[in-house]
C-alpha cells in the first residue's frame, strides 16, 4: 500500500538487530579498554618470575620503573637504569648482595659498608603474591654516603605505575618497602645519599 515503509525479512531483521548489539546505542558507555605495559620499556622480568639486575661494573642504579596488573598474581614488570658516577667516587673496591628481606612484609635495607646500591635481584611468591627483594651494593674507595633522605613513596598510590629517577648528585644508599595487604602491592621510600671524601673520616 501506497504510504507504507517496506517490511523487514526475518532474515534482515535478525541482522539489524545483531549489528545493534555489536555497535551498541548511542551515547552507550563503552568498558575502557585494559592499560597495558609500554612496548618502548625495557622491561627485565615477566610477570611471577624471578630477575636480576646487575649494573655493569663500576655503575650505579639511577632509575626504576614499574607497572602493575592485577590479573597477573598481582604482579609488576621492573625495568632499570644505570649510569657511571663521577671519577672523583674513586674505583669500586668491592661489591656484594645484601640479605632478602621476607615476601609479604615491611621492611628496610641500607648498604652496609657505607656501600650504594648496582643491582637488585627479586622472587615472586604465588603464596602471598608479593615478592622477596636483595640489593647488590658496590663500595668505591675513596668516598663515603653523608647527608642522606628519605624520598616520599613511589608510587604515590598503590597499584599505580611507578617511575623513579635518580637525581645528579645523589646516589641509592638503600630503601624502605611497605607492602599493602589488600591490594597485595608495594610501595617504596628510598635512602637517597650525597658522596663526600670527608665523610670515611670517622673518629
């Protein structure tokens, strides 16, 4: 009849109706799409698996940087960076691992023998899904931590990503980690500390 819009086949009705359910409404709130870790990071582990980081000999750690999913064990991806410190430090006398500390807990970690940090080394334990941390810690002969911080969280808030970098003039004497049961995460303080010849002088 003259007027009437031409009917739908069942056919091109079931299609209509499936590409409303693709497409959806409009002004319909779409789920964002999930973060992903950035492809130009060079990243040093995957997820749940144990790393090592080592500087090259004679380097230090200047940098640290981080990204957490929850689907995976609730886990972080680690990517470091290094650089050589000025000459005047002297030349590295010795370089050792500290001691773990314990998944799941507190916990701070200085270098000893007045030593800073070159490395890091990590386990991941699917029990309390956290990890267990080591600091490698190099001495250089002529020079001594002094005048030493302690850094605001990184990050800032749990989960979120963390981007760390170190500061001319300052060098990794250690750091304190607090871990967050609820969201099974991390974060971290570091012992930020100047060099200085006049500090090995000690009465």
């Amino acid at each position: 009849m003259a007027g009437q819009p031409p009917s739908l086949s069942f056919p091109a009705l079931f299609f209509a109706l499936g590409l409303l359910v693709l497409v959806g409404s409009p002004g319909e709130a779409r789920p964002e799409p999930k973060p992903q870790p950035s492809i130009y990071v060079p990243w040093v582990n995957q997820y749940r698996q144990r790393f090592y980081s080592q500087c090259p000999h004679g380097q230090i750690l200047s940098s640290a940087l981080s990204f957490f999913d929850q689907d995976e064990g609730r886990d972080r991806l680690w990517s470091y960076g290094c650089r050589r410190p000025p000459s005047w430090l002297g030349p590295v006398t010795e370089c050792f691992w500290e001691d773990y500390n314990r998944a799941g807990q507190q916990w701070s970690q200085r270098c000893s023998g007045d030593a800073i940090v070159a490395g890091v080394q990590s386990n991941y334990f699917e029990a309390v899904l956290d990890r267990e941390w080591q600091f490698y810690c190099c001495k250089f002969r002529d020079t001594c931590p002094t005048s030493c911080w302690m850094t605001t969280d990184y990050p800032s808030y749990l989960t979120e990503d963390m981007e760390f970098y170190l500061e001319h003039g300052y060098y990794i004497h250690g750091a304190q980690s607090t871990f967050g049961p609820v969201e099974r995460d991390r974060q971290w303080k570091f012992i930020l500390c100047q060099m200085s010849t006049a500090a090995c002088i000690r009465p």
